[in-house]
C-alpha cells in the first residue's frame, strides 16, 4: 500500500501541555560598548543630521518676496539715451513690480520710444515749471503717495543699470534697518567722440572715483544720495514728507534736491550710504560748455544750500572740500606771482622739493586711475601726466568760484534751464566772465610788475619774498603731508 494511502490512518501526535508555575525568562545584559564606537556612532548621526539640512536648505521652495519696489524715471528730451535706460531697467534680475517714466515737456520722441516698451507706464507732465524736481513729485502722488510701495527708486533716463543693481540696492537697503537710502556707484561708458571729447570724460571719471573712494573712507556713508539711481526706503521718505509738509520727498528750493533729500534725511535719523556692489553706467558731458552748465548748477545748489543750514556734522565736509579747493587755487596764484617777482629781479632759485607735490599728484592719479571701474592703459597715462588733473582742479576752482560770486550777488536764475541750454550747446557758458577775468588780470600783472619794477624799494621786495616764499613752503608741506597720507591709505579691497 502507498504511504499517501496510509497517512489518513496515522494517529497524529497531540501537544502536551504541562500545568505548573510558568518561569520568567532570564534578560542576560546586552554588553557595554566601547567608548570609541558609542563616539563613532554619534558622529555618523549628527553627520547625517548635517546632510538633511544642507539638503533641505538647498533645494528648499524659492521664498516669497515681500517687497515691493517701484521705479521713477524722470525725462527731458532723451531719445538717444531712453532705449538704454529701459531696456536695463526690463533686464534686470530683479524686475521692478513698477516703472514709471515721467516725460516732462518733451519736444522729441522720448514718449512715442518709451510706449513701446511693455511693463512701462508713460505719464506726461502738464504745466510743470520746476524740472525734474517736478517730474519726480508728479510720478510719487500718483502712484507712491499712497504708500503701496516699499522700495522706491529713482534714476535718470540717461542711465544704463548692471544686471544686477536693483537687486544689490534692495537687499543693502532691506538687510540695514537704519538706513534710509542707497545710492549706486556709477561709471562712465568710454568716450566715442573728437579724441578731446574722450579726455574730457576720463576727468570726469577721475572725479567720480574720488568722490566715492571718500565714501568708502567713510564707511561708504554719503550725504549727497546720488540723483542718478538711488533706492530709497518708503518709510523713510514718508517720514520726510510729513515732516514737511510737502507732497513729495524732493523741494524746488535748491538745484541739489539730491544732497538737500539726504540731509533732511539724515536730521530724521535715518542713514544715507552708497552700496558696495550696485553700479549703473551714467551720461558724461560731452563738451566743455555742457560741463561747466552742469558744474555751475551743483555748486550753486550746494553753496545755497550750505549757506542757508547751521553748521553741523552733516554740512562740514562740504565747507572743508570747498575750503581747501580755494587754499589749493591761492597756493598755485602764489607760487606763479612769486616766481614771476623773484624771476624779475634775479632772485630766483630752483629747488627739486618743489617738484615733490607734482610728483605725489600724479603718483595719487595713477592710484585712483586703478581703483577705476573698466579700466584702460588710456586712462593710467592720463593720470600718470598730471598735467591734465592740474587742468581739472583749475577747471573746478573756476566753475566754484563763479558759484560763489553769484551766490554773495545775490543773483538768482534757472540753473536747471541754464544746464539744460548748455547741454544743448546754447548759452554762453561763462566765456564771458572767463574772457572779463583774463582782461582783469592782465592789467593786474601790468600794474602791479611796474610797481615791483619801479617804485618798490630792494628792503621791501627782501621782506615780501622772503615772508612769502616762507608762508608758501609751510602751506605746500601740509598739503603735501595730507596728500601722502591719502596716497598711503589702505583700501582695504574696495573699489569705486
């Protein structure tokens, strides 16, 4: 019989189960380990702790920007530049939520140029009589005044931004809760006319990179907070509104309304800096005439505005720059009278430390030349020859002079339409007063070579070189000294 036929019959075996006290099992201890392994594995877990937050933070959701930021470009006949200004704008890594571009009687096609632009709301002043000032105000009432903007910036339409320049403004300005407004470095685009016109604007951009390498100096803190693009904290601006009880941030009561902003700013206790990364490329005057327009309506603006406030921290740098732009005038007038008084009677004698101050001058150029944004070997030999910075500081003691005789005249006109005419190659541009003052010195130097020559006396002529001559030395070695202590100082990386 098969064995599958007999398993039916077997008899399956039942379990025991055996009644009595049940004993708990026996826990034997686990073995302790070693320190060395109860080490390892604490690092192999905070480790991996490590790894999952590096993950999460890196491929965590893009953050929501709570921000927003609005953009005011203010234009006067600018359609050679406006294509550029709003394409940078549109470029940018960090888009405006708005961009509003305020053309103020414009006789060109800055409007038909700028409605081609989707993203951008064109306004047009109507009646507006205080420049850019009123172009400004009338883009802020309305579409900031109601405070629905937490950034705002404005620029000029003759400005081109970096990529990444409003993004850099905004995160400098939101990351320091104290300050109020942040102003972009800028630069000039290399020079594409006559071979004068491109000497020209490498001073201006000398200029340029001496004013924000003071700011740097200064820990990047400025006063004047840059017309050209600068964001501006809402709050802030706000507060200076209401404290003046005006309709915009900006006042028609000066031609710096720049400097004027930040000042009142910072009497709110707010703080003004220039960022440190943040730069836009702005337009140079192309022309000697354009210049001085342009110069002659800072320095007049400032001077007022300078003259009409207490002194004070805030407005010390401005009188100790102008102080000592009129001390370096009156030591070349000195020295070139005193040569020509010691030359016409003999008496002349040549020292090398005389050429010591020229030699630290252009040495200072070079430096500046080199901490330049877009440098070229162009623009090391400019600095490196002096002769054309001593033609700039020449240049800037007249246009501020000017300035001051106008202000102390009590003479008032439209700076804004006397730049404007000067851009445009209209007005005078002081050749008049230049050529008045060149006359005038002319019959100066006559008289007073005839009086040197003929009627003073040989103790006379001893005393005044020798007092002056002495006075002279003393200034130019302070100057001197102030000079290489700019010369030595540390940049610590930064640049303009």
């Amino acid at each position: 019989m098969a064995l599958q036929e007999l398993a039916p019959m077997l008899v399956q075996p039942q379990p025991r189960v055996i009644e009595g006290t049940v004993l708990p099992q026996a826990v034997v201890p686990a073995a302790r380990q070693p320190l060395a392994d109860r080490i390892a594995d604490g690092a192999l877990a905070a480790r991996r702790v490590l790894e999952v937050t590096i993950h999460r933070l890196r491929y965590r959701p893009a953050t929501r920007r709570t921000a927003r930021m609005a953009v005011l470009i203010p234009a006067h006949d600018e359609e050679a530049d406006i294509e550029a200004c709003l394409s940078s704008v549109l470029d940018q890594t960090r888009v405006p939520d708005l961009i509003v571009l305020i053309a103020d009687n414009c006789t060109d096609r800055t409007v038909e140029i700028a409605r081609r632009y989707r993203g951008v709301k064109v306004i047009e002043t109507v009646g507006n009589t205080d420049a850019k000032v009123g172009a400004l105000a009338t883009g802020y009432a309305e579409f900031l005044a109601g405070g629905a903007f937490d950034v705002m910036v404005s620029m000029d339409a003759d400005v081109a931004l970096e990529p990444d320049c409003l993004a850099d403004l905004e995160a400098e300005l939101l990351k320091t809760p104290s300050a109020a407004a942040v102003s972009a470095k800028y630069h000039f685009a290399e020079g594409s006319g006559s071979w004068f016109s491109r000497q020209l604007v490498r001073a201006q951009k000398m200029d340029f990179t001496q004013f924000q390498m003071r700011a740097n100096e200064r820990a990047r803190r400025t006063t004047i907070v840059g017309g050209q693009c600068s964001a501006f904290r809402f709050k802030a601006v706000d507060e200076v509104v209401r404290t003046h009880r005006r309709p915009a941030p900006w006042t028609n009561e000066t031609a710096t309304e720049d400097a004027q902003l930040g000042l009142e700013l910072q009497e709110l206790g707010w703080t003004t800096v220039m960022s440190a990364t943040a730069r836009a490329q702005v337009g140079a005057m192309p022309t000697v005439r354009a210049l001085s327009g342009q110069r002659s309506k800072w320095n007049a603006g400032l001077i007022a505005l300078m003259t009409s406030m207490p002194l004070s921290r805030r407005t010390l740098p401005f009188w100790l720059q102008h102080i000592g732009l009129g001390l370096n005038m009156l030591m070349r007038l000195a020295f070139v009278a005193l040569l020509a008084a010691s030359v016409a009677v003999d008496q002349f004698v040549f020292s090398l430390w005389w050429l010591a101050p020229t030699v630290l001058a252009a040495v200072y150029q070079v430096k500046m030349a080199h901490l330049s944004p877009h440098r070229r070997s162009a623009d090391y030999l400019f600095a490196a020859l002096w002769l054309p910075g001593e033609a700039w500081l020449w240049f800037s003691g007249w246009n501020t002079t000017k300035a001051w005789v106008t202000h102390l005249l009590g003479r008032r006109r439209d700076l804004w339409a006397a730049q404007a005419a000067a851009e445009n190659g209209k007005g005078g541009g002081g050749a008049g007063a230049l050529l008045g003052v060149f006359a005038g010195s002319i019959v100066l130097s006559t008289v007073g070579a005839w009086y040197w020559l003929t009627q003073a006396g040989v103790e006379f002529q001893r005393v005044v070189l020798t007092v002056g001559w002495r006075s002279l030395a003393v200034l130019t070695v302070v100057a001197t000294l102030l000079l290489l202590v700019k010369l030595l100082r540390p940049t610590r990386g930064l640049t303009a």
